[in-house]
C-alpha cells in the first residue's frame, strides 16, 4: 500500500482546523508522556534563571539596605559575565534535547500530516511546547534565585530585608525573569521546531529509531 500525503489535494473544507489551545492540550500530553525529558529542558531553563535571578535580586536586596541606612553594598560585575556564559549553555542544552525530541517524534509528526496537519501545526505544537516548559524553568528559576539571594545578602542585611523591598519591585522581576525564561526556551527550540515542521511525511512514516 502507497500512502500519499499530499496536503494540496485535500479540498479547503477538509482541512485541519488546529488552534492554539489544540496545541496547548497536545503539548502538555508530550510533556506528561516524556516527563524526563521535559525535565532536563526544565532544569536546564530554571538553573540559568536562578543564577540571573539571584544576582539581580540580591542587587535588589543591597538597594534596599543602602535606602534605610545602611552600609552601600554592589554585587561583583564579573559575576554578571557568568550569567551570560550560563544562558548560553542553556541555550545549547535546550537546542540540542528539542532535536532529540524531533527525531523521536518522526512517526508521530509523519501521522499529524497525514491527517492534514500543516508545517504551521508542527511548528505551533513544538513553540507552544517549548514555552510551557520556558513558563515552568522560569517560575522555578525565580524561586531558586530569591531563595539564593536571601541566603546570600541575608549575612550583611539580615534576612528581613526581603520584607523591607518593595513587593512591586519583585513581582517586576518575576515577570522580567518569566518572560525571559520564555523567550530563552522558545528561542533555543526555533530550529528544531522549524526542522520538524519541514519533515517529509512519508519520510517521517518510515523513519524508526
């Protein structure tokens, strides 16, 4: 038997209707069913977010220290350069386990196309994806870096500064950090996203592990 996948066949009211929640619930499917892999992807966004985190918001603390009289204290620049070194691995780790993810994906996204799925499907699937898992390593991540920078400025402020900085102030960086986590997820899984997208159907059908 000949399977022909060819989308420029299929008459315009028989085409997939795939919206963004059908690619939120598949998504979060993947996720459920590759929970370690998603895991890595997780880690991998919240460490790097946790390091900024944590050096931006113990700045943060050592503001609010020198405004109520205290001591001026400034965190190292240097340690900023760390930071970017360590966003940068996170984007080659993030890269590199969403190609891993196509590859074991092939049959499946051969399937979705031949059902109708579009390349604009595959690529939704795989952004949305990504973004869930940049939502999740960035909420972690904030944690992780408060919890550090508390710890870290604690010793010389002592640990009340948290309630002393302005709640506005950290629910700023929360967003700042989460939107981050997000455009460093979504950013690092555009080419492989893009690579399956382009996937060959009957190709994709014949390809096995």
């Amino acid at each position: 038997m000949v399977v022909i996948c060819d989308m420029r066949s299929i008459p315009p009211e028989h085409k997939v209707v795939f919206t963004l929640m059908d690619a939120i619930r598949l998504g979060i499917g993947y996720i459920r069913r590759r929970i370690q892999r998603t895991a890595i992807n997780i880690a991998s966004v919240a460490l790097a977010i946790s390091f900024f985190t944590s050096l931006v918001i113990t700045d943060l603390f050592y503001q609010t220290f020198s405004r109520i009289g205290g001591t001026s204290l400034q965190v190292d620049v240097y340690q900023f350069w760390l930071v970017v070194v360590a966003l940068i691995v996170s984007i080659v780790g993030i890269t590199n386990a969403m190609l891993i993810s196509v590859y074991e994906r092939y049959q499946e996204i051969g399937t979705m196309k031949c059902i109708g799925a579009l390349d604009k499907h595959i690529l939704m699937l795989f952004l949305v994806e990504s973004a869930i898992q940049g939502v999740s390593g960035g909420v972690l991540g904030y944690i992780l870096g408060v919890l550090t920078a508390l710890v870290s400025a604690g010793f010389t402020t002592g640990f009340d500064i948290i309630l002393k900085t302005p709640a506005s102030q950290l629910l700023a960086y929360f967003v700042g950090t989460t939107l981050l986590s997000i455009f460093l997820s979504v950013g690092a899984s555009l080419y492989p996203a893009w690579r399956a997208s382009r996937l060959n159907p009957v190709e994709a059908l014949r390809y096995e592990l």
